[in-house]
C-alpha cells in the first residue's frame, strides 16, 4: 500500500478545520488539523509534512509568517486559505514563500484538485513529470550567460555559485529555460507550472517571476507588456 500523503492544516475555525480534516481524510490524506500559528509550527517541525495548507488569519503566528517560517527551514509546497480574494494577503503569502492560495469559501474538490495539482509539481504523486503538458528539455547544462542551468540535476548556480529555488520556481525556470527568447503569456505559465486546466489568478505568476528574478537577476527575465514573460538568451 502506498505511503499516504501527510497534510498539515492550520485553521482556527472549529468547524472549517473539523470538516476540511475529514474531507481530506475521506479523500485518502493523512491529516495533522492544529487552531493556530504557533502549534502549527511545532506540529510542522515534528512531523514533517509533505504539503502545508495554512488559513492567512490565525492566532498566535499569521498564516503569512508562518509560511516564512517554514520557508526558512524547508522547500515543502505550501498552499495559503484567504477569505478574500481580492486581499493583500494573497500577495504576501506568495512573497513569502507560498506556492498557491485557496479563496474561501472553497469547495472540497476543489481543494482536493489544487493540493495534488501542487504535490505533482513536488514529485509526491504519480505524473510529476510531463502530465501538464510542459515542454520537454533535453538532459545537460543550459547557459544563460552567468546562468547555468542543470536539466538533470536539477541544479541551478549564477557565476558558479549554487542558487536554492523551491520546486515550483525550478519548475518555472525550466519552462523559461526550454524556449529562450519566446513569450510565455501567463495564462500558458499557469496551465504548464501550476497545472490549472481552468483560469487562474495570475498574480500567482507574477509573485514567482518577481522571487525567482531576485535569485538568477532582475533583468534575466524579461516583462513583455501585455503579453507575458521571456528569458533573455
């Protein structure tokens, strides 16, 4: 029997927290459920889960610091709850570290959808590679000036040094990577990266763009108005 796949959930609301916990569970994931900030925290650092689910306003430590946090300490995919979304919160979460965000109220299968679209891009579940249609990239070491960027290895190291990205800004430096030069809109970057079959926020793109440019260099990717992103060959 495979190993099941270990969510930490964080919310304050009994109810949201009880029933999202047995949906969760109904649909095959084991479930650690703690009321805030804090706990959250210890019950992370303890149990060391494969996906953290966090709800922006907890007691204790915010939902947003908690995910800096985690951040510090690990690249474990984090998706981020906001009660509004058109919120500020939604922003921060991704800047600080977060790899997606659910609006609530939310449907459970949507949820469900969102937390395997995310553990495929982290290789947790069957299909991490390729399922989503992104584009395929031949093994070795790609260079990009003082870039380099290893297919294999799955390595990355400006002026020889090592660069550290999450999955998911590795994921979309590959797609950059594959097509030098060509303009990548965001909606085509959400449906290969974040593998939305569906329209989504593309704030989401532009947060990870925004993170990833700090790490490889502000004018490695280029911001092609009204059109998209491309990376500088």
């Amino acid at each position: 029997m495979a190993e099941q796949t270990h969510v930490l959930f964080v919310e304050d609301d009994d109810v949201i927290r009880e029933a999202t916990q047995l949906a969760l569970e109904r649909d095959g994931f084991a479930v650690t459920a703690m009321p805030d900030g804090l706990s959250g925290l210890e019950a992370f650092r303890a149990k060391r889960p494969d996906i953290a689910l966090l709800d922006v306003m907890v007691p204790g430590l915010d939902g947003v610091s908690l995910c800096r946090r985690i951040r510090d300490e690990s690249t474990v995919p984090v998706i981020m709850l906001s009660a509004r979304a058109d919120s500020i919160d939604v922003v921060l979460g991704l800047e600080a570290g977060a790899d997606d965000y659910v609006t609530k109220p939310f449907d459970g299968a949507v949820l469900v959808a969102r937390i395997r679209a995310v553990l495929r891009r982290f290789g947790h579940a069957a299909g991490a590679r390729g399922e989503s249609g992104s584009a395929a990239v031949s093994g070795g070491v790609l260079t990009f000036g003082d870039l380099e960027v290893d297919t294999e290895g799955m390595e990355v190291r400006r002026a020889g040094q090592p660069v550290a990205l999450t999955p998911t800004e590795m994921r979309l430096l590959l797609e950059f990577s594959a097509a030098p030069g060509t303009v990548l809109s965001r909606d085509k970057l959400l449906e290969r990266v974040w593998d939305y079959g569906w329209g989504g926020d593309t704030r989401v793109v532009d947060v990870h763009v925004q993170r990833l440019r700090t790490k490889i260099g502000q004018d490695r990717i280029e911001t092609v108005r009204g059109f998209g992103y491309k990376l500088k060959a």
